[in-house]
C-alpha cells in the first residue's frame, strides 16, 4: 500500500550518480522525502523532527562508498540511525536472581495484553526452557479472566486467578506465591487497561507494582495507535517506569512508525513484536527490520550485507580489482554464478531490490536448468577466451556452441549475462571497500 521510499528517491539518486560527497542540497532533497515517508509510517512529528536534523548534521559531507550512489548513502545512513534510534540490538527479558522473574503487562484496552502474556509465556518456554504462571489481573471483565485461561489451557500452563472479587494487588502477591510453590520460574501478570489513560487504572498498576516489584513491566502497544503513541506511552512510563515495550499486530496495514515514538519517548527497548492472533505469532523485536519497514525501502541495504557476506572476502577483493580493470573471466563468472544462487532464489533477490536494479537483474535471472549449459558453454572456450572475453566473434562462437551442445543465441546470451554480471557485481561486491568488516588484523 506504500510506496516505497527508494522508489520515491530514485530520480534524486540518478541526479547523484557518480559524484564523490554529499552535499548539503542533496541531503536536504532528500530528507525532504525521508520526512514524508516517516509521517506516512506514522512516526510522531515531532520525533521526526528531530530524527531529521540529526541525520542531516551526520550525513552532509560524507564520503561516498565506492558501493553506494550518494543516494544510497544518505539512505544508509538514514538506516542505521534509524536503527540506532530503536535500540541497536535486540533485547532480551529480564532473568531475576532470585526466581520467580516477576513480569507485568500493562497497556490499554484492546493493545493485545492478554494475547500477548500467552504468547511471551510461550516463547519463555519454547526458547528459553522457562516455567512461566499466568496471573489473572484483570478484574473487570470476567471475560478477561476467561480469556486468560482458555489460552493456559491451550499451553497447557498454570493460570492464577480469583475470579473478579479479590484486587489485583492480590491477586498478584497470590501468584507469585504459588510460582514458588509450583516450581514455576517467571510469573506474567495480564492487568486491566481502559480506553484512554486514567488515573484509577495507573493507581491500580502503581499498587501492583509495589506489591510484587516486577522485574519488568512491559508496555504493550498496539502499532496502528499512530501519532497518539507518544502520548500513551509517555503516560505509562512516567507514572509506572516501564522498562521495555511490546509492539502488537505489526501484521496489520501499518509501517509500524509507533516504535520509533514509543522509543523515543522511553528510551526503553521494544522487546517483541506481535505479529498475528495465534500464540505463536511473536517475534523477538529486531531494529534493523523494523527501519527498513518504517522507511519502506525494500531491503536493498540487507542485500548489499547479504552479498558482502555471501561472497568470499579475499575473492571479491580480488574480483573488484579485476572488475575495475575490466578483465573479469568466464571463470570468475562462473563462480560468481555459484554464488548468486548461493544467496538464495534469484526471485527473493530481486524483490530485495528496489528501484533501478531491477533491471540489471532481469537479465541475469538464471533458471537453475540453465546453470548446467552455461557452465558447459564455459568449459568449451579456450583459456584465452576465458581470460580475454573481448576476443569473442562470431566463429569462436559458433564453435564454442558446438562444442557445448547449444546454439549461438546460448552463447550470446550468455555473452549479455556476463556483462550484466559484470555491472550487477560491480553494484554489490563494492561493499567491501567501506573498511567496516570486522576483526581484521585483530
Ligand atoms: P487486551 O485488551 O490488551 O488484553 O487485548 P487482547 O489480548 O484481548 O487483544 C485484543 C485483540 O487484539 C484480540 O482480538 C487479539 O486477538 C488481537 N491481537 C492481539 N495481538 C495481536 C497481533 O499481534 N496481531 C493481530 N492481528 N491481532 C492481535
Ligand atoms: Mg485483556
């Protein structure tokens, strides 16, 4: 439904090409957009502001990787503050000491806590080998309580509940009592939430809290609540302290701008994303994805890492030398080949890249079938030819499909493909020339 905001640059990045810094007119064009496509992700306003400015002052006067149109770089950059904003990492829930690890959910009504106390429960189990109690607390619809309980079931989980007569802060206490008894390690308390932020509900949460001192009270929040995110989340965490945050129903039609409010506001880590109703629909909250979704630029920077990764280290480096000079052989190709599939399906690729690539790609896209002939055409060229593709006419051609078993149109196609290839590499090998590739030399 959005689109995409490398689209939206694209003509801003050809206008770049092939200049060596940024500068500050660029810059500005292209926040210009950056700020649009935030506030479309529902970022709040003022948070985009300020975000904005920041990476004006970081990305102006930048030197431009070798790899990266200016364009790209700005977004780059754009990407890792975005992401630097969201915590960096990912972030793990608190482990107490002295067990039981005490969690407490709170939020408004309908942000997804119920749900969501099942599905953290779940997770602790599944991935962390954990023994978690459920804690019925909200005591104002008996359907809460039922709800709580229809999902302990389902997980087969202790649930601890006292009906809507006794309090929350009770309630609580009551839990965290059994937990010990029952050898269960971390105790989830659901608590109650309203429709808007009041005061009633933030006593009741405040008494909870200092009845039971949570480990971690987590916020949850709904990710379609769009601008008014700061405002709630600013709520919560000044009356209770909230030490982490959970954003619910990210599968829905939103980028998911509230996360960047949220923790902007907080300066707490979000810690999972709600991704569905069923219980295992939960995902350990990561802030790289989560900037590529607000800015909607398909993951072109995951792909320029992915083939950094991908292709081997001291090869690529040898490959871009012979790139630049323009002497990369049939060889090369052949292996380069190998490697782009090893990337994945060329499909996935190619939805990766947003924008002018596309069209690079397309004529590269090799049909695993294909990948037999091309390498049977490779084996029938003489060294010479493999190591000088500029000698190729036409009777070297027609004798290399013969000895291989294809057509002329094979050959040249191939001829076309290695070409492509030689541009598409050129894009994405170039990579290893920022000198952020870790660990070398110690
Ligand atoms: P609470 O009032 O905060 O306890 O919210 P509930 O846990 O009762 O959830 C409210 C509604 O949101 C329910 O219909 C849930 O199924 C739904 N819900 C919760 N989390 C998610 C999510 O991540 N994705 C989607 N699509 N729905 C969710
Ligand atoms: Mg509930």
């Amino acid at each position: 439904a959005f689109e995409g905001l490398a689209e939206r640059l694209q003509s801003t990045f050809d206008k770049m090409k092939g200049r060596g810094k940024v500068s500050e007119a660029d810059v500005k064009e292209m926040m210009r957009e950056v700020r649009l496509a935030l506030l479309e992700a529902d970022v709040n306003f003022k948070v985009v502001k300020k975000f904005v400015n920041d990476v004006k002052e970081r990305a102006v006067g930048q030197e431009v990787m070798k790899s990266l149109t200016p364009g790209q770089q700005v977004i780059k950059v754009v990407n890792e503050e975005l992401t630097t904003l969201m915590g960096g990492e990912e972030s793990k829930i608190a482990a107490s000491r002295k067990p039981p690890t005490v969690v407490m959910l709170a939020g408004l009504q309908g942000a997804g806590k119920t749900t969501t106390v099942a599905k953290v429960a779940n997770h602790l189990r599944k991935h962390h080998n954990r023994k978690p109690l459920l804690a019925a607390a909200d005591i104002y619809r008996p359907a809460a309580i039922d709800q709580l309980e229809t999902l302990g079931k389902q997980l087969d989980m202790p649930v601890y509940s006292k009906g809507t007569e006794a309090s929350p802060v009770d309630i609580a206490k009551g839990a965290v009592e059994e937990a010990k008894e029952a050898n269960c390690d971390y105790v989830l308390i659901d608590t109650a939430g309203r429709l808007h932020v009041d005061e009633e509900l933030m006593d009741e949460l405040q008494q909870v809290r200092e009845a039971v001192q949570p480990e971690e009270i987590l916020l949850v929040i709904d990710s379609m609540t769009g601008q008014d995110a700061v405002n709630v989340a600013e709520s919560f965490h000044e009356q209770l302290g909230v030490t982490g945050a959970i954003l619910t129903k990210l599968d829905g039609d939103t980028r998911g701008g509230a996360a960047l409010s949220v923790r902007e506001v907080t300066g707490v880590p979000i810690k999972f994303a709600g991704t569905g109703e069923k219980i295992d629909e939960i995902d350990v909250f990561h802030p790289e994805r989560m900037a590529s979704r607000i800015l909607g630029m398909g993951d072109m920077l995951s792909l320029i890492e992915k083939a950094e990764t991908s292709v081997d280290d001291e090869r690529a480096k040898e490959l871009q030398k012979k790139m630049k000079s323009a002497d990369l052989t049939f060889d090369d190709f052949l292996e380069q080949l190998e490697q782009v599939r090893n990337m994945g399906p060329l499909d996935d690729l190619l939805q990766m890249m947003p924008g002018a690539n596309k069209k690079a790609m397309k004529n590269i896209q090799v049909d695993e079938s294909q990948i037999g002939r091309v390498e049977a055409i490779v084996r029938s060229m003489t060294t010479h030819e493999k190591e000088n593709p500029s000698v190729m006419n036409a009777s070297r051609k027609r004798r290399i499909a013969k000895g291989s078993g294809t057509t002329i149109q094979d050959v040249n196609r191939l001829l076309k493909q290695f070409e492509d290839m030689k541009k598409m590499m050129k894009q994405m090998t170039g990579g290893n020339q920022k000198g952020k590739k870790k660990g070398k030399g110690g």
